[in-house]
C-alpha cells in the first residue's frame, strides 16, 4: 500500500511536532523558533501542496489530546 501526499504530510507534520517538542525540552532551539516554522522547515517541497496551517493546527490538538488521555 502506497501513502496518499496527505498521509505523508500528517506523518511527516506528527514527528515535526515530536522533534520540536524534544528539542523544546532540552533548550536546544534557536531563539523565536515557533512550532509552524520548525514544521515547514521540515516538509520536503514535493508535498508542500498539501500543507496548510489547519491541518498542523488539527494534528496538533490530535497528538496533543491523544497523549494527554
């Protein structure tokens, strides 16, 4: 089974989260890096089509709620 660009770009988007959330807790972030930039930093170009702040805002409150219960 091959992904669909949006399940890449909700999988890629999860571990962006993770990975800024990890190196959030060690300090070991430049200055001012919000979790958005971190995450188009980390998106390759041929599936930046997909991408909107809605859905990093939607798997956000989804990693979030899910680790939180």
């Amino acid at each position: 089974m091959t992904l669909s660009d949006k399940e890449k770009m909700v999988a890629i988007i999860s571990n962006g989260i993770a990975v800024f959330s990890l190196l959030q807790e060690r300090d070991s972030l430049p200055k001012n890096t919000s979790m958005y930039d971190f995450v188009l930093k980390v998106i390759p170009e041929d599936i930046k089509s997909e991408l909107s702040i809605e859905l990093i805002d939607e798997v956000f409150q989804y990693v979030s709620s899910a680790h939180s219960s």
